[in-house]
C-alpha cells in the first residue's frame, strides 16, 4: 500500500510520529489541522528527509457541517486515514463546568466520529482503505481521576468497534489504537512508570504496523492490556472505594 495518508489533529505529538512512520514508508502525506500552517516545517522535513509529497489542510474537528466539504477539496481520498484529534482537558474544570465538559467529550467523541463517518462512507464507495482512531486506555473503565475524557474516548473505542464490524466485509479495515501513557506534552508534569510510557516513535511504529497487518486493536505496550484487564475486572463495590 502506497497511497496517500491522511493526519487528523496533525499537529500532536503522536500524530507527528505517525506521520513520519508512513512518510519513511513511502507514503504521501497529507497533513490536516485547525491552523495547517504552522505545520509547514514538519512537511518541509517530511518531504526532505523521505522524499514524499506533503499536502496541508485546514480542518476543524468541532465544525461538523464543515466534514464533508473538507474531503471534497482533499487532493485525492487518501489510502489511510489515522484521526489524531483529542483533549484531555481537566478533571476538575469539567465536572465543575458544563461547557468544559462538553468540549472535552466533542473533542474525543463528536468530532472525532463524524469525520470518521464521512470518511467511511467515501472509502466503502470505492471499496478500499484504513481509518485509524487513537483511542485510549482511559477509556476501559470510568475511573473518578478523568471521567469525562475517558467516558468520551469510550464512546470513541466502541464507535470504532462498529464501524469495523460494519465495514468488515466492505474492503475498508478499522484499527482501534488505545496508547497508554506517551511521553509528549500532554504528560508535562506528571510522573508516569517509565515500563508503562511510551515514546512517540513507538506509537508511530505500532499503527503503521497495525495498518499493514489489519490488527484490529492494539495497545502500544503489551502491558497496557494486562493492566487494563486487571482494572476492568474489580468488583464495582470495591473499585467505586479506590482511586485511580
């Protein structure tokens, strides 16, 4: 497979990542974010470095009606399309404010799952492609530390799920990325067990692996799903006592 990648939310630690993977295998690439412009350095190395074509696209996540003439004006619908798009937000800011909440749960869920859909409909027209979603672990059980951003990537991760039982027979593959802790801004300040962070070449490297392979769901570190299950499985009255 050598057609073009998209990037959603391609200015992301994670995402750049990813966008070097493909670029490296030959990829065009073709970078979407709410300001593109201040992507130009990394699609100027990109093009430099791995000699492919870079494209860049504005694209808001949130401007929903906004979906469907972004792909239209896409310079050809690309090959894979990996959504990078997401806000932690916080906790504390989100329980207390409605609105904050609201953002955070478009930003991993809404927006997210509509230019997935317009994305799907398009590639299942033609009868071929990838869609990516970086999901996250949060999203395996509601734990009180970061509820809203995790209840958002849940819904995200079971949206997944059905857009590739749905498409399975229709020539597009769904990968379900759930990366764990990944050492880029979004952990400034926290302190993270080192076997359970990640860098971002990892993540990078594991969804262009996923995507040639058809893996359905992946976790970056093997671990993340021992981890996962183990927390998945306490009994509610004693998990509601704990404090993840």
């Amino acid at each position: 497979m050598s057609g073009p990648v998209l990037i959603l939310g391609a200015a992301s630690g994670i995402a750049r990542a990813v966008a070097r993977s493909f670029a490296e295998a030959g990829h065009p690439i073709q970078l979407a974010a709410r300001t593109a412009a201040r992507l130009e350095d990394d699609a100027a190395d990109l093009r430099t470095r791995y000699g492919v074509a870079v494209s860049l696209h504005d694209f808001d996540a949130l401007t929903l009606d906004s979906h469907a003439d972004f792909i239209a004006a896409l310079p050809a619908l690309p090959e894979v399309a990996v959504c990078a798009v997401g806000a932690m937000g916080d906790q504390d800011q989100s329980a207390a404010d409605p609105q904050a909440a609201a953002h955070v749960m478009r930003s991993n869920f809404e927006g997210p799952a509509s230019i997935l859909a317009h994305l799907a409909n398009a590639m299942e027209a033609r009868g071929s492609g990838c869609l990516v979603g970086i999901s996250s672990v949060a999203g395996d059980r509601g734990r009180a530390s970061n509820y809203i951003y995790g209840s958002a990537k849940a819904g995200f991760t079971a949206f997944l799920s059905g857009l590739r039982n749905r498409l399975a027979k229709k020539g597009v593959h769904v990968v379900t990325v759930l990366p764990g802790f990944v050492r880029t801004a979004m952990l400034d300040g926290m302190d993270t067990p080192a076997p359970l962070t990640a860098e971002p070449s990892e993540v990078g490297a594991a969804v262009l692996r996923a995507v040639q392979k058809q893996t359905n769901v992946i976790y970056t570190r093997p671990i993340w799903r021992v981890v996962m299950a183990v927390i998945r499985n306490i009994p509610e009255p004693i998990f509601k006592k704990t404090s993840l």
